[in-house]
C-alpha cells in the first residue's frame, strides 16, 4: 500500500461495521496481523483510536468489508505520516480531562463505545476509546460510564 490513495479519515461516518454479510477472508491470519500492528500505531496516532477499536472487535472472523476498512485506516496513515504526538514542556500545569460515549453505538450488542483523553498542561498524556462492559439505557448514563473510566 506504499502507493495507495490517500483518504482524509480513518473510517466513513456512513459505515456500521457488523457481523453480518460479507464474505469471510481466506486467510485471517494476515487481517489478525495487521489490526495488531494497528494497535501500536495508537500509543502515539490518537486518532485512529476508535477506527482501529471497531476493527479489533472483527478479529475472531473478519470478513472482506472487515478488511476493506482496515486499508482504510492504512490509506489514511500513509497520508497523515507527519502527524503524530508531540510533547512539550508547558508554563501550564493543569490536568484536565475530557470524556464521550456514543449511546448504543453497536447494533449487534447496544453497548456504547466510549472514550476519554487527558492533558497535562498542553500535553496529551492519556487516551482510550473502548467498548463499555454494560448496556446503558440511556445516553446520559453512557457518558457517565465514559466518565467514571476517565477518572479511575
């Protein structure tokens, strides 16, 4: 994919990843091998958090369009290789963090997905986005599961 087209997202809002449809890939092994090399590239490309959580949930049988997605982000990754997390010193020594959950975000399962990022001064020093262990019933309670994990 060194020549590939480039995109300006890692993945489409319009797309629902599932389960359902498509056909199953003739060799996991190689989606398996990606999406875990996709996961390292999150420690420092906040970014493709979430794009890379919604394929990692495919893992025990990716399909095609599972795997469709997944160039994706690689498209979207060979045109962004100039960004990336820089630290700094700051004069502001504040710690803040911000929290969000989507309510019901999986058709398959309505568990939420929720997220967090924490900044020390100007500095991004933690972040996650995850599926939540429990079905929220309203979006509310969501955001405050996505809240609680923020804070633990």
């Amino acid at each position: 994919m060194v020549d590939c087209k480039a995109v300006k997202t890692p993945m489409a809002t319009t797309v629902k990843p599932s389960d359902s449809g498509g056909a199953l890939m003739f060799d996991p092994t190689k989606y398996r091998s990606v999406v875990g090399a996709l996961q390292y590239v999150t420690l420092t490309r906040p970014d493709v958090s979430f794009s890379v959580n919604k394929v990692c949930q495919f893992m025990h049988a990716p399909t095609e369009d599972h795997w469709q997605l997944v160039k994706r982000i690689l498209r979207y990754l060979r045109s962004t290789q100039s960004h990336g997390l820089l630290i700094e010193r700051s004069p502001i020594r504040s710690l803040q963090a911000f929290s969000d959950a989507d309510w019901t975000g999986d058709s398959a399962d309505r568990k939420s997905t929720g997220g967090f990022a924490i900044v020390l001064g100007l500095n991004l020093i933690s972040w996650t986005s995850r599926k939540q262990r429990t079905v929220a019933r309203s979006s509310i309670e969501a955001e405050y599961k996505a809240l609680a994990d923020a804070s633990v």
